[in-house]
C-alpha cells in the first residue's frame, strides 16, 4: 500500500511536470512562429520596399536617357544648321560677286535702253517730216512705236532686275547693329514676297493668298534694316510652313493666307504677321520665345529663329515681340517698334516681285 501511494505521489509529479514543460514548449511555439511571422512581413515589406525602388530608379533611367537622346538630338540638329550657315554664307559671298559682275552689264542695259528710247522720238519726229505717202509714213510710225514700246518694257525689266541685284548685294551684307532710315512697309513687303518665292522654289505646287494693309502715314523710322528683316523673314517662314502643313491634312474648302499689316499707335508702330494655318496649343504658348524649343520634327527647325528674333526686337530695337493664336485656326505675330519718325532716304528702295 505505502509503496503504491508513493508511486502514485511519484507518477502526479511527473504528470504536473511534463505538463509544465508542455505549457513551456507550447509558449516557445508560439513565441517562435509570432517571430517568424514578423520576420516574413519584414521581408515582404522590404521586397516591396526593393522593387518600388528598382521601379523608380529605372524609370529615372529611362527619363534621364530620353533627355539626353532629346539633347542629343537638339545638338546634331544645332551642327547641322550650323553647318547649313556655312554654307549659306559662303553662298551668300558667291552670290553678291556675282551680283557685283551683274551690275555693270545691267547698267550699261539700262543706260542704253533709256537713250533708245529718245532715239526712237528723234525718229518719230524724223518720220513727220517725211515726205512719203501716208501710208508709207504710218507704217514707219507703227515701227518706231513699237521700237519705242519694246525699249520701255526692257527699260521696265532692266529696272526691276537692278532693284533684285541691289536687294541681293543687301541681302548679303553683315549687320553693323547701326541704325538707319527705313521704309517699314517696303520692307515688309519685300521680305513677306522673298520667303513666298523661296517656299514656292522647294515646294513648286504651293500656292498661298498674300495679303497686304500697309499703313501708308507710316514713313521711314530709325531701324537696323537687315536685323529686322531677318526678324520677318523667320516669322513669314513659320506662317508659310503652317499654312502649308493645314494645308497637307487635306482639309475641303481651305485656302491658305498670309497677312502683314503696319499701323501707327500714337508713338509706336506696329508690324503684324498672320496666317490661318495650324495655330499653336496652349501648353506651350508660354515656350515659343525660349532658345532650342520648337514644335518642328528634329531637323526642320534648331527652336532659334524666335528666340533669336525676341532677342532682336526687344534688346536691339527696345520694342515688344508678342503671340497670339488659337490651335487648328490662326497665329499672330506682333512688333511693336518705338515710332520716331525720319526724313525719308533717296537711297531706300524696295525689290518688287
């Protein structure tokens, strides 16, 4: 019996322990799966953490490689018109030799045409006093006439060629930054009629309405001539290349215009450049002045020549160079320029087309 109890006391404490260490070992399961669990969402939090990280770092990557591909870009389109510069200089010096040699046998042309021209009513008086019959006399009358009228058309052409070769001459000529007298509607017009032919030379088929209202008060104003012609030489191009990229969407009914306007505001006069072609959308009206941007495909256009031109009207003229346009209708170009005007230069001239 004695030795029955103590086995049973024997055996309860033993139960009591086990059961303690089970408890114990059950604690230490759970502590070390609530551990592993902490560490998995440790791991998963950081992986996320990790690919967010690879994800933006790669598109940075990316970004940073597309701006430099864009600069990349920009600079082979910078040297190529650069280069194409050097070309045109170089051809602008060819050009003005050539005009030079030009001159003389246009002159004598000119001259010769001219005096031909009081030889034929020297005859006309001869035949007068003719004695022969009437219908002798008429027959030499009509020839002299038509003698005459054939030297006033080459008088005519000799002139308008001599006005082209002195456009030429000017054309090629550096600017010294100095100011002189200018006719602001003849330069107008002469530069507005010298993009058109220079856009119909590559594109033979385009036709374009050119519209003209020159403020005739306007008179001469202190400008630098080639600067400013240069400053609508590069706003004309841009109207025509919009026009003729509207006119390329095949749109029934368009007719592509071109307008210069001139006014006088009190002290100021204004120049006004329109066209209805593709107009310029609002993100980035707020660009079009900056150096390098340009809504050109990479090539046709370095985003200098308005730049350029703002630079030009507002730091070398003290005047304003404004935009105003609505996307698929209409872009405007103004120049505002201090109006102080000049006695008028016999020297000026304008190149009729």
């Amino acid at each position: 019996m004695s030795i029955s109890i103590l086995l049973a006391l024997e055996f309860a404490f033993t139960s009591r322990s086990l059961e303690a260490k089970l408890k114990e070992v059950q604690h230490l399961s759970e502590k070390t799966l609530a551990q592993e669990q902490e560490k998995q969402q440790l791991l998963a939090s950081q992986n996320e953490t990790l690919e967010r990280q690879v994800v933006e770092r790669t598109a940075e990557v990316i970004t940073q490689k597309e701006k430099l591909q864009t600069t990349l870009d920009d600079l082979k389109a910078t040297q190529n018109q650069l280069v194409h510069k050097e070309k045109m200089a170089s051809l602008g010096e060819l050009t003005a030799g050539i005009a030079h040699e030009i001159q003389n046998p246009l002159n004598f042309v000119n001259n010769f045409s001219e005096l031909g021209q009081e030889l034929c009513q020297e005859v006309q008086e001869e035949v007068r006093q003719l004695s022969v019959p009437p219908g002798e006399k008429k027959n030499l009358q009509e020839l002299v006439s038509d003698l005459s009228q054939n030297q006033k058309k080459v008088l005519l052409h000799g002139q308008r060629a001599d006005a082209i070769v002195k456009g030429m001459l000017e054309h090629s000529r550096a600017s010294t930054g100095d100011k002189h007298p200018t006719n602001l509607n003849a330069l107008a017009d002469e530069y507005m009629r010298l993009s058109y032919f220079g856009i119909r030379v590559k594109e033979k088929n385009f036709q374009c309405t050119l519209d003209t209202c020159y403020d005739q008060s306007m008179g001469h104003v202190e400008v630098v001539p080639q600067d400013l012609g240069r400053v609508l030489l590069n706003l004309f191009n841009n109207a025509f290349y919009a026009v003729q990229q509207k006119q390329k969407l095949g749109m029934v009914g368009y007719e592509p215009k071109v307008r210069v306007s001139t006014t006088r505001q009190g002290n100021q006069a204004e120049m006004r450049v329109w066209d209805n072609g593709t107009g310029i959308s609002e993100n980035i009206k707020g660009k079009i002045f900056q150096p390098f941007f340009t809504t050109k495909p990479t090539g046709q256009g370095t985003g200098l020549g308005l730049s350029l031109s703002y630079d030009t009207i507002t730091k070398g003229h003290g005047g304003e160079l404004s935009m105003d346009t609505v996307q698929g209708e209409w872009t405007e170009f103004t120049i505002t320029l201090p109006y102080v005007p000049v006695a008028e230069e016999p020297t000026q001239h304008t190149v009729h087309y």
